[in-house]
C-alpha cells in the first residue's frame, strides 16, 4: 500500500512540476506528502522487523546474545552517527 | 475566462496537506504497535532489548527524515533535537545494563545481596519506561 500511495505521489509531483510555475508549490506539497509516506514505508518495514526478532527471543525464551548485542548497538550508533551529521542550521539544511 | 485548474486548489493548502499527512502517519503507527516487541516481552532483559530494538526500529525513518532535504527545514531540525535527546538517554541504558548483569552475577555467586540485583533489576525497568516515552515523542514528530 505504502509503494503504490509513493508511487502515485511522485507522480502527481511530476506532472505538478511539470506544469507552469504557478503549481510549483503544488509540486512541492505532493514531493513533501510523498517522502512522508516513503519514511512510513521505512518505519513500519523496520518496526516489523523489530518485532519478528522480538517474537524469536520470546519464543526461544532468552535474551539477546553478546553478538546480537554487539549488532543491535552499532547499528543505532551508526544511526545516531547519521543524524548528528546533518548540519541543519546552514541556510537549507545540507550536509 | 479563468482556466480551470487540474490540481483543486483545496490540495495547495500547506497546513492541510500537513495534517493529512500527519494523520496517516499516526494511524500507520498504530497499526503497527497492536504487536509491538514491548508486549512481546516477558523479563526485565527482554524488555531491555525489546526498546532498543524499537529504537533501532524508529531511527530509521527519523535519520531518512533527518537527511530529507524534500521535507521542510524545521520539521527535520525538531526530529534531529528530539533524535539528539534520545541518545542522551539510550547511553544511561548502556551503563544500567552492565550494572545489571554484574549484580545477577555476584547474586547468583552468592557474593552479593538481593537487594543489590532489586534496585539494578528497578533502575533498568525505569530506564526502559524513560526511553520509551522518549520514542513516543519522537514517533509523533515522525
């Protein structure tokens, strides 16, 4: 549902964009709504993901091991390395 | 004449195009956490993994939203501070966790009273409630 309401987003951005540059904004919004959706998209594919891993532990009764353990946290390192990359306060907001 | 437009102009309205989009977003999470890892978990060291799997879970739209440079400047400046403030407390996490473990283990040695792994066992729990909010927050900024 998620690929077909980004899919059909872009679109309508494209055609907007496409046209004279009275319906830029319009362009713009539909670009904005269509990321949206698209970091629904990552979030909800992650969050399941999550959840499946969850499910083993409960279902093996255990914990996660050193080496799950060791994953898990350079992953949210690496994520949370990510994010304070983004230089948000140049005019723009680029990297 | 005024040609017809081929977008309704209702569409070009940025507060409520925010607020559809914002309402989807929500009712997508919420259909997502019916089965959340946090009420799959049944121990104190389930629940431990199960937040930072959720954290994990929920970094990554919060850093592609971060990176975004189609998403408006503000709204991704409030996701970086709220992400920045989440680390503060997922590091506390870390540092309870070790004490944790080290208490289970002189508990089950018998070098150590129960008392010791009580408060280690609380101090982790409400680690984990701290930082669940604090994804609450950063889910609905998302």
């Amino acid at each position: 549902m998620f690929d077909t309401i980004t899919t059909f987003l872009t679109v309508l951005a494209r055609l907007a964009a496409a046209r004279n540059g009275v319906d830029d904004d319009v362009a713009r919004f539909f670009r904005i709504g269509a990321s949206l959706v698209d970091k629904g998209a990552q979030g909800k594919d992650a969050f399941e993901a999550a959840t499946a891993k969850m499910r083993e532990l409960v279902d093996e009764n255990r914990s996660m091991t050193d080496e799950e353990n060791l994953a898990l946290e350079e992953s949210i390192a690496d994520k949370l390395a990510r994010a304070a990359a983004v230089d948000l306060n140049t005019e723009g907001g680029h990297e | 004449m005024t040609p017809k437009r081929l977008i309704d102009p209702r569409l070009t309205d940025p507060f409520r195009f925010f607020i559809f989009f914002m309402l989807f977003g929500l009712v997508a999470l919420a259909a997502a956490c019916a089965n959340s890892p946090l009420s799959l978990a049944e121990t104190v060291e389930q629940k431990y993994d199960a937040v930072r799997l959720t954290y994990d879970a929920l970094l990554t739209p919060a850093v592609a939203a971060i990176e975004d440079e189609a998403l408006p400047i503000e709204a991704r400046r409030q996701i970086q501070s709220l992400v920045q403030q989440s680390a503060t407390v997922y590091a506390l996490g870390i540092d309870l966790y070790v004490e944790y473990r080290a208490a289970r283990a002189a508990f089950a040695a018998g070098d150590s009273p129960e008392s010791r792994l009580r408060i280690a066992t609380d101090n982790l729990e409400r680690w984990a409630d701290r930082l669940e909010t604090v994804l609450d927050s950063i889910a609905l900024a998302l």
